[in-house]
C-alpha cells in the first residue's frame, strides 16, 4: 500500500519541489499551506508522514507537533521538521515536542527523500 | 533691663525731681506754721497753684524732650552702633559704622572705625598667609575637579548612604539627557551633591554590587571592582562598574571598612541598539536566506536529478529558481542599506566637529612638518564620527609623503558632506600623483619622522568603514586625497550643554561638583534638631502674575538653587517659566521682565510642581518672605495633590531676629548690610541666589547668638513682629 506523506509550508515554491520530489519517490502526497489546514488534512487522511515546516501563518509548525503528538492515535504517525531556524536550541525543541527528524533550509533533497523513506520503514 | 523700661524709669526720676523737693518744702513749711499763717499761706497759694502746676509741667514736658534726645542719641544710637559693630565682627567685615549723633558718639564710631580698620589690615595679612597656605591643597583639589570634568566617561561618588559627594560634567550631561518630561530640569537635577543615588540608579543593584564589593575585599582582592547593566526609568540602559572607596583599618590587620564607592557609568544604550542591528543583520542573512535557499536547491536537484520531466514542470522549477534568486538579490541589498552602518567595524569612534578636525590637523602640519595650510570652504556644523588620533596621523602621514617625494609647499583643507558620506579633503597644486601611488601609500606602515606606527591607511580608511581616493582637478592644476569619513548622526553632547558648562566653568573659580566633608554626611530625613550648618536646604523664588493669591494670581516662574554643607551650588538649580494660563499684569513686567510670549507654550503649575517638589527632596525650603510664595504654592495644593511639607525658614523674619532695630529687612537692604553683591535681581532664579547669599551670612550670625538648630531658628523667627504679618 502506498504511503501518505502530509507536506506542510506556506512557500508555494518549496512545495513545488517535495511535492515533486515525494512523487517521485513513490508516495501519494497532500499538501496544507498553514498550521491550521495542516491539523484539518491529518484528520481527514491520516497520513504516514507530515513534512512540517516551523514558521507558518496561524499555527507555527511547533504548535503542529505539539498538537498532533498529544492524540495518543497518532502515536505511529512519523514527523518530520523542516525549519530555517538552525541553532541548536531550536533543534532540541523541535526534538523535544516529538519530531522524529529535525531538518534544516537549506537540504539535499536526495538525503530527505533517503530520511522520509527509512522512517517509513522503506 | 532692656532699653525701653529704663527710659520709662528716668521718666519717673525726672517727674520726682522736679516736683518733690518744692511738695516737700511746702510740706514741711505748711507743718511748721501756726493756724493763722496756714491759713494765710492757703489764701496766698490756692489761686496760684495752676500757675504753678503749668509751670512745672511745662518744665517736665521740657525735660522729657531733653531726656528723650539724649536717650536716643545716646542709648538707641549706641545699641543700633553696637549691632552694626557686631556685624564688622561677624557677616561683613567691611562694614563701617557711620558718625552721627552728639560728638562723643560721633567720636566713639570714628574710633570702633579706626580699630576696625586695623584689625582689617591684620586679617588680611593672616589671610593673605593662609591663602597662601592653601594654595597648593586647593591646587590638588582643583587638579582632580579638573580632571573628574574632562573624563569622557562619567563618575559618581558615594558615600555608604548613597549621598553623592561628587559627580563630573560627564555624568551631569549624561544623565541630563536621560531626563523625560515637560521642565528644563526633570530629572536631569536629580544628581546633585549630597542628593541619594537611589534616585537614579536602582537601590537594591547597588546594595548588592558593594556586597560584592566586601565580599572580594574579606578575600583579599586586590581588585575589588563590580559591574553591573541597569536600566533608569526612562529605558536607557547604563553600564556601570563600582570600585569601593576604603578607608584604614581600625587595628593593624584588622578588616579594611569600606567607607563609599566610585561608580563610573557610562550610558550604552546607543551601542546596545547597534548591536542589536547587529543581530539583525546576520539574522537575516542568515536563517532569513534559509527559506529561499531550500526552494533554490530542491528546484535544482530536481531538475538534476529527473532530466526527464516534461516541458511545462521543467519551466516552473526554472521560474522557482529564477524568482528565489531575485528575491534573495531584493532581500540582500535591503539588508546592507538598511543596516551598513552597524555593519562597520567595532572600532570606537568619537563624535567630532569637522572643523575642529582640521583645525587640529592644520597645527599638527605646521608643528611637525612645518608645512602651510590653508583652509578652503568648511562645511562649519558637519560632525564626523571619527577616531581622531588615527585620523590625524594618518593625515600628517599622507602630508609629509607629499612633502618629501612631491615637494609640495601648502596644503589646503576642505570640509563637505553628502547623505552619510562626510569628505576631507587634502589639497595641493603642482606634480600630480598616480592613483598606483596611493595604493602603495595605503599599505605601508603610517611613519613620520621617527615617529614608527605599525597601521596602516589602509587599517585607519577600514576602521572609519571610510574610502580614500584620489582625484585631479585639471583646470586649476591642483589634485587632491579625499577621504571618505561617517556623518554622525547627532553629536552626543549637545552644543547648548557644552556652552553651558564652559559658561559655568570660565565664571567660577572650579565647578561645585564634589564636597568630600559628605563622606560623613548622613540621614536623609529633616531633624529639628540638626544644625543649621549641617542641613541641605533649597532657596527658592516665584515670580508671579501679580500680588495676590488669593485672588487669582499665578506663578510665572520658578528659580532655586541647592545649599549643601555650606555651600550655595550655583550648577545645581532649578530654573522655569511656566504658563499662568491668565495674564500677566503689566505693572509687573518692568520688574520681572516676563512677557506673555516668554511663558506661552511653556509647561503649566500642574507639570512644574512635580519636578520642583522633587528636586525639593529631602531639604529645608528658604525664601524671602517665604509666606508669599508658600501661599502659591499651597493654594496649588488641593489640585495638583503636591504638598511642600517640609519646613520653611524666611530669610526676612531671620534678618528681623539678628537685626531687631533696622527699619528696613527687603533684600535689598539685607544684602547691602551684610556685604552682598546683587548682580540678576527679580529673576527668580537670581534671587535665589541672593537669598541664599543672605541665608548662609545669616546662619552664621544666628550662631552667634545661640541659634544653632533649626528648631531654635524656626522658634526665634515665629516670635519676632514681621511673622505676624498674613497674607
């Protein structure tokens, strides 16, 4: 069965790529531009993966997380953070709220695809 | 027995003498006579009688004219001599008694004169020797005050109750410019000697820096120093560091008691917002160029990486990439406009005025390369920020290559400004100079003479975050250097204040900003039964719309002045026009000189009060006849919720206590007995000051009479006549 991935950003140009990029690789990708249509599309398809960006309109990708991990159903769904805030600090909290991957702007697309594939078991 | 009741004793005398020998003869007469000759005598006297009385009343009344003229000339003219000769001996001794009267009181004044004199000449030769004496203490003193006016960088000493017992200009300038609010002085007077650091700098920051302090000096620190960042109430943010005053053990090796602290504080606000621009900056070059970077790259990979996506996906990846660049480029150049100057280098550079740049450059030329200058058109009020003395060398530098390998003879300056970008330019005519020249110039070690500097122009151009260049003017044979230097924004001293202090500095011997004999100075509170001598007092004056109070008039204008320990503090004053909101009467202006276009727009009462009653703090109110002004100020009362509470002494009921038998106590006539000069009258601030001239002569003759507390002073005012007066 072909795996749901969640991409959550509000730069339609980033998009674009992991939209393409995920394609590709195989998943069947949907896509929310803010934090709020972010929670409304997990509950619709229940996806296996939410690429979550940080730094979002509404509800910041932090809050996402926060949310998404405190629904004991979901406990298998795997995230992962994109974020341009690269310090240390900001790593260890995005860990801290439950992200199972921290990863930064710029990346290697080949390197994600390869982060998203093993999360999911691949 | 004072003067009055032995007048009235003559007076009996006199009436006694004149009629009791005659009553007695008649009696004794009247009793040694037979019944026929009293009768007799009675027909002879009776009809006579009036006769009689009327003559010996007119020679009664006579007598009291003579006895009343000898009585004033004599025993009034002598105790009104005497309080004048008390005046020779204590608040002015250049005062001299003036022979009038009968002849030997005329002959008394002219001899206490002669003596007075003498002893004059001899005071002055022991104070000539004293001066002398003091001369070199005063001359260390005045070293340090200098010194303390001059440091960029200001200082504040305390003593262990936080009462300041010197500050510098600095310091006074700095915390100046952190006052916040309507008055020429809110806040900015706060910092006055003997007034509480607690005002300005929060207390519990203190107390636990000098805990600090202790704590390293029980250890042995050799350093005991501690800084901390405060904030004032106005937001700004200050730096200061303590360094702890102490004193001598009291046994050998005992503990060393901290007996005050030095603060030098330093105001970083404006650094600390550079700073955070700072931040800014390489925030927003940094995660900010994140974003755009990850579509740029993912776009790119993709496009690597599936060389097989069909025409219309392969064109939107391209238009990602394109859009992302030019907005990274948009993004970039915002950045280094908005922010170039807190990209500059760290160096510390220094507000400067131009002109006074190449004035200072021009000698240096003149001294050390015997070079002539000359200046062209000066932009006179451009302010460069600068670091003066590698901006100097590196001008003499460029100046005595010019010399040596150019031959040239003069060297013009010129000063000119263009949106951030100041100019100084460096003039001369004759042999050009290739633009591979200053280059080479630009890299070599700045040596002049003997004089070795391992920067370079180059280091001193970069410091400034400047340029240099080259450039010829071929019609007029000449070429110059420009050097390219940052505009200060607003000089961080104003030039007001500068001119103010140079005014405070050329008219007073050394400025008033130290008192050390407060190192023992202690509680704050006003205690009735402190001396006079030893209290902080505020001598204030209004000026007002017109006389009376009660029926509407206002306060136009406030002036004071702080005495502490003794001295009148002619740079800690209070100083406002204020608007009445009502006319100014016109009978009034020639006296005060305040017109109704001096007080429009100026804070009203209700804004002034506040200020005044703080820089009030903690001391004694003096004024002449104080119960006018304070009637102002209590009428105020009920609106503004500002209440005076604290005690009031009247230099005009104190002149009546020390001078009961002068006609005249307007201050005016008070400072001319005690030897005043009044320079400023009926502003209010110069009244203020002479009453505050007065009031210390007069705390000193009050001593003299045994009045030394305030209590008692307050006491000895209440009783004379004047006080009876209301307004």
């Amino acid at each position: 069965m072909t795996k749901k991935i969640l991409i959550v950003d509000d730069e339609p140009n980033i998009v674009m790529s992991l939209e393409f990029l995920m394609k590709k690789a195989g998943f069947e990708v949907a896509v929310a531009v803010d934090g709020e249509e972010a929670l409304a599309q997990v509950a619709k398809l229940n996806p296996d993966l939410v690429l979550l960006d940080v730094m979002m309109p509404k509800k910041s990708g932090y809050e996402v997380c926060e949310a998404l991990r405190s629904d004991p159903a979901r406990a298998a769904m795997k995230i992962v953070m994109l974020t341009a805030k690269g310090r240390d600090t900001e790593v260890a909290k995005g860990m801290a709220l439950g992200a199972d991957a921290y990863v930064t702007k710029p990346f290697s697309t080949k390197e994600l695809v390869t982060q998203v594939t093993s999360l999911l078991g691949g | 027995m004072n003067a009055r009741s032995r007048f009235a004793l003559a007076l009996v005398v006199l009436g006694l003498l004149m009629t009791g020998p005659f009553v007695l003869t008649a009696a004794l007469l009247f009793a040694d006579a037979q019944e026929a000759e009293r009768q007799a005598l009675l027909e002879i006297m009776a009809p006579r009688l009036p006769l009689g009385a009327l003559i010996t009343t007119f020679g009664f009344i006579l007598g009291v004219v003579v006895l009343r003229t000898l009585f004033r000339q004599y025993v009034k003219g002598l105790s009104s001599m005497s309080e004048k000769l008390r005046l020779m001996l204590s608040a002015n001794r250049h005062y001299r008694v003036d022979a009038e009267g009968p002849p030997e009181v005329q002959a008394l004044a002219q001899a206490a004169n002669d003596l007075a004199q003498q002893r004059d000449e001899l005071l002055t030769d022991v104070e000539a020797q004293i001066a002398h004496a003091k001369q070199s203490v005063e001359e260390e003193k005045n070293r340090l005050a200098a010194l303390m006016s001059e440091l960029a960088l200001g200082v504040v000493v305390c003593n262990l109750d936080g009462r300041i017992l010197l500050y510098n200009n600095r310091a006074r300038l700095q915390f100046k410019a952190l006052a916040q609010g309507p008055t020429s002085m809110a806040g900015g007077a706060l910092i006055g000697l003997g007034r509480s650091i607690f005002a300005i700098l929060e207390r519990g920051q203190i107390t636990h820096a000098l805990e600090n302090i202790q704590r390293r000096l029980r250890k042995g620190s050799s350093e005991p120093v501690a800084n901390f960042i405060t904030t004032t109430r106005s937001g700004q943010l200050l730096r200061a560091q303590m360094a702890a005053v102490v004193g001598t053990p009291a046994e050998e090796g005992g503990e060393v008691p901290v007996t005050g602290y030095v603060l030098t504080i330093e105001n970083i606000t404006r650094s600390f917002e550079r700073e955070t621009e700072r931040d800014q900056v390489i925030h927003s070059l940094s995660d900010g160029s994140r974003p755009a970077l990850a579509s740029l790259r993912a776009a790119v990979e993709m496009l690597r990486q599936h060389p097989d996506m069909d025409g219309p996906t392969r064109e939107r990846f391209v238009g990602v990439i394109e859009e992302e660049a030019t907005r990274m480029s948009r993004v970039l150049d915002r950045t280094m406009t908005e922010f170039s100057d807190s990209l500059k280098t760290r160096w510390p550079l220094e507000d400067v005025l131009g002109v006074d740049l190449v004035a200072a450059a021009a000698q240096r030329l003149e001294t050390r390369l015997k070079l002539p200058t000359k200046t062209e058109s000066l932009a006179e009020d451009l302010w460069i920020r600068a670091d003066s003395f590698s901006l100097l060398q590196a001008i003499t530098f460029l100046a005595s290559h010019l010399q040596d390998h150019y031959e040239i003879r003069e060297l013009r300056f010129r000063l000119s400004s263009e949106g951030h970008m100041a100019f100084v330019d460096l003039i001369w005519s004759g042999i050009p100079v290739s633009s591979e020249t200053l280059y080479t110039w630009e890299l070599e070690p700045m040596t002049v003479g003997a004089e070795v500097n391992p920067l370079t122009l180059r280091d001193v151009i970069e410091r400034h975050g400047g340029e240099i260049w080259y450039q010829r003017e071929k019609a007029a044979h000449r070429a110059f250097f420009r050097l390219v230097l940052p505009v200060a924004a607003t000089p961080e001293v104003n030039p007001e204040a500068v001119a103010a202090y140079q005014h405070a500095g050329r008219s007073e011997s050394r400025p008033e900003y130290y008192d050390f004999n407060l190192f023992n100075f202690q509680d704050s509170g006003i205690d009735l039964d402190r001396k006079l001598s030893e209290l902080a007092y505020t001598v204030f004056d209004t000026e007002t719309t017109g006389l009376e109070p009660s029926n509407g008039d206002e306060i136009i204008q406030v002036g004071a002045v702080r005495i502490v320990n003794g001295r009148l503090l002619r740079q800690e004053i209070f100083d406002q026009l204020v608007d009445p909101r009502i006319p100014i009467k016109p009978e009034g202006i020639p006296i005060h000189g305040i017109t109704e276009d001096m007080v429009r727009g100026q804070p009203t009462i209700d804004m002034v009060l506040p200020a005044f009653h703080e820089f009030c703090t903690d001391t004694v109110l003096v004024a002449h006849n104080a119960a006018f002004d304070m009637r102002f100020l209590q009428l105020k009362e009920e609106r503004t919720g500002i209440r005076f509470q604290q005690p009031v002494l009247d230099t005009l009921l104190l002149s009546a206590v020390i001078h009961p038998n002068q006609e005249s106590h307007r201050l005016e006539s008070i400072s001319e007995r005690l030897g005043i000069n009044v320079i400023g009258r009926h502003t209010a601030l110069g009244d203020s000051f002479v009453t505050g001239e007065v009031f210390l002569k007069i705390v000193g003759l009050l001593n003299a009479m045994g009045i030394h507390t305030l209590r008692q002073a307050l006491d000895a005012a209440q009783k004379t006549y004047l006080a009876r007066v209301k307004y």
